[in-house]
C-alpha cells in the first residue's frame, strides 16, 4: 500500500506536465490569401476571358491577420475543371493557364496550397474562381487583370 501511495504524487506530477505543452497557441493559421492574374477580367467575383487567351497567375500571397506571425505558402497545385494543370513549389506560385481548349461557358479553377505560420499548425487552404469562358468580342470587358481575395477553407486534414 506504501508503494501505491508513494507513486500518487509521481503518477500526478506527470499528469500535469502531460497537460502543459509548448502548443497552447497551436492551431489553423490566421492568415489572408490573395490571387494576382492578368490576361483576364474580374466581373463580380466571375474570371471572365476570351477563349484562347492565357489567364496568367502573377502570383499567390499570404497575409497574416493583424497581430498574427509570419506566414508563408508551400506547394501549390492549380486545377482546372477538378483536373491538375500544374504544382508550383517556388514563390510566387506564378503559372499560366490556357484557355484554348476550353469550351465556351463556365468553368472552375481551384487551388490548393500549404500553408506555414509560426506558432501555428500546417495547413492547407482550398479554394476556386469561376471563370467564364467567351467568345472574342469588343464588347467583352478589358483584361486587365487583378487581385482576388478568396474565402480560402483552411484546414488541417490533408
């Protein structure tokens, strides 16, 4: 019985370390992504572009929300229509995307990119544009291109 009770205190002292830990500020990062393109027009949210004509990917950033650590993107992948196109493991995550094949109307460019915060867990941000495929007209708004901020999801499941 004296041994029973001269290892409580042992057996108590590690509960409580077990339940102090060096991630108590872990979790999903808190961060903004934002997409710069060119080539293309941006018309509430809608990629519009003639067919045949590149949108380019300048870059895909990450800000951190105020008062939060440095972030920073790892390996990102663009699909196009649920379809890979390209992963990008170098910033700033530039690529072009062809638009010649496409078929008139609209179609779905998501990406999928790791995200790194300090004091924060990795993650990966998922997100996606429409983009609207037209046919060459001077009515068609000027691609000049842009920055899209997504509603990213973040998550920590792969």
């Amino acid at each position: 019985m004296k041994k029973i009770l001269s290892l409580l205190p042992a057996l108590f002292a590690m509960f409580i370390m077990s339940s102090c830990s060096d991630d108590d500020n872990a979790g999903l990062p808190e961060v903004q992504i934002s997409l710069e393109y060119s080539g293309a027009a941006d018309e509430n949210g809608i990629i519009i572009v003639e067919q045949g004509q590149d949108i380019t990917i300048d870059g895909l950033y990450v800000t951190p929300a105020e008062g939060a650590k440095n972030a920073t993107l790892g390996t990102t992948t663009y699909y196009l229509d649920y379809q890979p196109v390209v992963t990008i493991s170098l910033a700033p995550y530039a690529t072009v995307i062809p638009t010649s094949h496409l078929s008139l109307g609209r179609h779905t460019l998501q990406v999928r990119t790791t995200i790194y915060q300090v004091d924060k867990e990795m993650a990966w941000g998922v997100f996606g544009y429409e983009i609207d495929v037209v046919a060459p007209s001077l009515d068609n708004p000027e691609p000049d291109g842009g920055t899209l901020t997504p509603n990213a999801r973040i998550t920590t499941a792969e």
